[in-house]
C-alpha cells in the first residue's frame, strides 16, 4: 500500500501498519558505512525536458538523419590546420583537445603542438589516444568531457579538467562566448555553423546517419551532463571479497534462482557483467527524498529525520546549518528493497526475529515482464541479498509482452488499448493471429513465436461479457479506442458491472474514445467488489 506522509513522500506500509519510507534511511547509511555509496561529479544522461537524471534503461537510441561537418582547427604554430569531424557542433565551445590516434602516422609529428579553438580565444593540445578510430572521418576527435561519456574516458586518462557549456536546460551557459550565451542548443549549432562558415573555417558539411540517444518518456534529445549525483559501486568487493553485482549472478548461476524460459538467464547475465555504478539520485519533485543533511563546510549525515541529522552533526563537532539533499531517489531503486522493505525490515533482522520475514522472506515465484530484467528483477536480488543474506524469491516467470500494430508496448500509461486479461488458450478472434479452435500448445506457437503478442488494435472485436445478472451481455464496437476481451478463472463472465449514464439510461458502447486511465478509475473499483462478491458466494 502507498500513502502520503505529512511532507508529501510516499511511504508503504503492510496490512499491520506504516513502516519507514522504505527503510531509505537505514539502507543509505548501510552503504555509506561499508563504502558502496557515495555522491560526486560524474557524467549522467540528463534530460534536459524533465530537468534530471535518467539511466542508460531510460534512454532509446534510434537511427536519424543528421550532418557532419568538418570543420578547420587551425596550428598555434605555423600555417595550416587540423580537420576535426564532429555531429555536434556547439559541443566545441566546450573542447579541451584534438585527439589522434597513436598508430596513425599522419598526425605523429603534432603530437604535443596546439591549435586554435575556432570561435574561441583558447589554444588545446593534439593529443594521443588509442580510442580514436584512425579510418573514421578525418582521424582527428574533438574532446569534450563534460558533454561525451567517451571524451571523459579519454580527459580522464590524460587529466584534461572539462568544461561544461550547457545549462541544465540544454543551452549555452556563461563558459561559452558572450554571442552564443542563452541560446538553445540548436540554435547554437546554426549560429555556430553559420560563423565557422563565415570564418572560412567550415571544410564541409555532409548528410550523415547517426544515433541518437532520446529519453522514453519526453523523446528529448538526450545529453551528457556533469552533474553532482549518488551512485551505488556495482562492482567494488565488499567485506566478504564480493561485489553486489558478483553476488547476483552468483544466486542464478547456482541455481538458487531458476528463470522460466531459462534462455532469460543470457539476458541477465549480460546486463550484470556488463554494469557500471548505478546512479540512484533523480532532480525531481515527486519520490523519497534522499535522507542526507549537507553541512556548510561539506559533511554529508544521513538520518531518518532533521532531528537526528543534527544530533549526529554535533556528536561530530558541526554546529552550523543543515539543508537536506534535494533529491529523490531513482524509483527502481526504490522498488529494488520492495522484497523485505515491505515486511518491515530492519538492520536487526535476522538476529531479531521478524513474523513477516521468516514467513515470506524468499517468496515463491516472481511474474514479470523480461522488459524489466535489468530495471526491478536484478536490483531486487541484489538489495534483498545485499541486505538480508537471502534471495528475494525462487523462480522467475518471464511473460511475453502484449505490444500494438508498430511493435510499440501496450502500456496503461500510454492510454493505449491494453485490458488482455485473457489466459492464452482462450484468447480469441485475432484474425490472422490464433485458430480459435486451437490448442494452447498450438496457440503459443503462433501468436507467441518471437517471443511477444503482436496485436493490431484496429482490427479485434471489442467485447466484455458482464453476464445476464447485471442486463447487459456485451459491448461491442467498431475500432473503439479499447481492446478488452477477458474472461475469469472458472467464472464464464468477467465481473464487470454494466455502465449507465447521468440520467440512468444504460451506455451501449462505453469503452469508445475512453482513455485506459479513465477506464481504470472509474469501473475497475467496482469491478474488484463485483468479483468479490461473486467469487465469496461461490
């Protein structure tokens, strides 16, 4: 259960009573204690529509049109120039270097020499470094730390400081040129383009494919962002020599944790091998609250309250001022401690015995979507086992996911059609997707081949059958904006009672141009006591 705490954070509480806001204060001291969590300026994904931080997870890469310009970097020293190929322009505001690639005899007799930053009054050097593809392009790489993960690798690696260009919102900050401060990113690049032409700094523009990186939720062009965030290590060892990541694909390996398919396992494991520190802070208004207290000279204490942050500020020495952290944390990271948070866990536990946990702690089975994998099923096993010493359940069950006509998946929040509450052997009349007189076997083959249901909303009959009791014994309509068709296990008709309008006549087709949201909010509560009422009479 959610509810909503004095200050506006969401808290969850058992069929008992409220716990603590996830136990968030206790488990972020845990970390802190055993060096697994720390705060500092890293490079993020940065939204620049929602205003935070999202995680590689959250972010889609699709191939676009776009241009690369070449564009002159002319020597400090004598005549000439460089030629650096770049697909994002305005970035060069913020350049520390021109890189080469080591093995590239072309460019071996500048290595160590400068060149003039275009449009800028600063020189940079030509540096070395082996992540510089000598067949792409020209062979020469602008490096621009604060704004590209691979250029803060390399500025890293050659103690380049970076300089950052954009303002949170993605325009030019006070670190570029007076002309271009204010400007949107965009409107940059063209101002800047058009400059560089002018200069007679532009060797060429041309059409060029590219991926670029665009947030699930606004679709806003993604870019990296030098911010201050918290990050969880992955992969550091702890005390007992393993990482949290290490003791996760342990778990599975061992088969303590089974997945069903097993082929989900690949999946899994790809992700944790492959991970990196996980940023669990967000620069948002809704969320739990990140329970840290800054001090002015920089000592960070974290507490379940004001009060306790300041009893443990002046056990440390601080008699100053304390402002609390103004981020949330990351939801899946939330929703990672969802196994024992909810079970009123707390550090004492196992050594102090909790009804709850020694019932539920692990659960049988887990039913998920493999969309999911890496955003809640991993993070729940490595908090649970992080923090309780024990798997947060058995077995994995991976669902397909139901998705529309473009491959897209039906989600509520999207408003698209997507009541399937169907078991598969008796889904029906999806034209050219299952034989009505099929088997289960037969139809899970066929709709389920690639994994997914693949659905045209467009073209399914629309139908709830609610059952001679309530009136009403269907509805149905020509491409309405909701697909339902259920049925309940061991009740022929769904529970779903019949719909009347203001003046007490019944709605032939309710379900037409209605938002799924809606749809929730106004019929499923009574849909649930309908079935409840039913299924208890039974």
């Amino acid at each position: 259960l959610a509810i909503r705490s004095p200050k506006g954070h969401h808290r969850q509480c058992d069929q008992n009573g409220e716990s603590d806001p996830l136990g968030q204060p206790a488990i972020v001291d845990d970390l802190s204690v055993r060096h697994l969590i720390d705060r500092g300026k890293r490079l993020v994904n940065w939204d620049p529509k929602l205003l935070t931080a999202v995680s590689d997870l959250e972010v889609v890469s699709e191939e676009e049109d776009g241009s690369m310009w070449e564009i002159r970097y002319p020597f400090v020293e004598g005549d000439g120039a460089l030629i650096v190929a770049t697909t994002r322009p305005e970035t060069l505001l913020g350049d520390v270097a021109v890189a080469v690639n080591p093995e590239d005899g072309r460019y071996a007799h500048l290595l160590g020499k400068h060149v003039h930053l275009p449009l800028c009054d600063r020189t940079i050097p030509i540096i070395a470094d082996s992540y510089v593809d000598k067949e792409f392009g020209t062979g020469c790489v602008k490096i621009t730390p604060a704004h590209d993960f691979n250029d803060w690798q390399v500025g890293h690696r050659h103690g380049l400081a970076p300089i950052s260009i954009l303002t949170l919102d993605a325009r030019i900050n006070e670190h570029g040129p007076e002309k271009y401060r204010g400007l949107d990113r965009y409107d940059a690049r063209k101002t800047i383009v058009a400059d560089l032409e002018a200069q007679g700094l532009l060797a060429s523009t041309k059409p060029h494919k590219l991926m670029v990186p665009r947030g699930d939720r606004t679709h806003a062009v993604i870019e990296p962002m030098l911010t201050d965030q918290w990050f969880v290590a992955m992969s550091k060892p702890g005390a007992d020599g393993s990482s949290i990541a290490g003791k996760a694909l342990e778990c599975v390996a061992s088969g303590e944790i089974r997945f069903v398919p097993e082929q989900w396992v690949n999946t899994y494991n790809q992700w944790l091998n492959n991970i990196q520190d996980w940023c669990i802070s967000r620069q948002l208004w809704w969320g739990h609250q990140i329970p840290a207290w800054h001090s002015d000279d920089g000592r960070v204490y974290v507490a379940h309250d004001e009060y306790e942050a300041i009893t443990l500020a002046r056990a440390d020495g601080y008699t100053g001022g304390l402002e609390r952290d103004p981020d949330v944390l990351d939801t899946w990271y939330s929703s990672a401690l969802w196994p024992f948070s909810t079970l009123d866990w707390t550090p004492e536990w196992p050594a102090k015995s909790n009804p709850a946990l020694d019932l539920y702690l692990p659960s049988s089975v887990l039913v998920t979507g493999f969309d999911i994998i890496f955003f809640w099923v991993a993070r729940m096993i490595m908090m649970t086992l992080h923090f309780t010493g024990k798997v947060p359940f058995r077995h994995v069950y991976i669902n397909a996911l139901v998705r529309d006509a473009d491959g897209h998946c039906i989600r509520v929040m999207k408003g698209q059609p997507g009541l399937l509450l169907a078991r598969i052997n008796e889904i029906q009349v999806f034209e050219g997707y299952t034989n009505p007189e099929a088997t289960e076997k037969k139809v899970v083959r066929n709709a389920f081949a690639d994994g997914d249901v693949w659905f045209n909303s467009g073209d399914l009959i629309r139908q709830i059958d609610v059952g001679e009791d309530h009136g009403v014994t269907g509805f149905r309509g020509e491409r309405t904006t909701h697909a339902a068709i259920a049925r309940a296990h061991g009740v022929r008709a769904v529970p779903v009672v019949a719909f009347w309008d203001g003046e007490g006549k019944p709605v032939a087709d309710p379900l037409a141009g209605m938002l799924l949201a809606d749809f929730y909010a106004a019929y499923l509560d009574q849909a649930i006591e309908t079935a409840r009422s039913r299924l208890g009479a039974r």
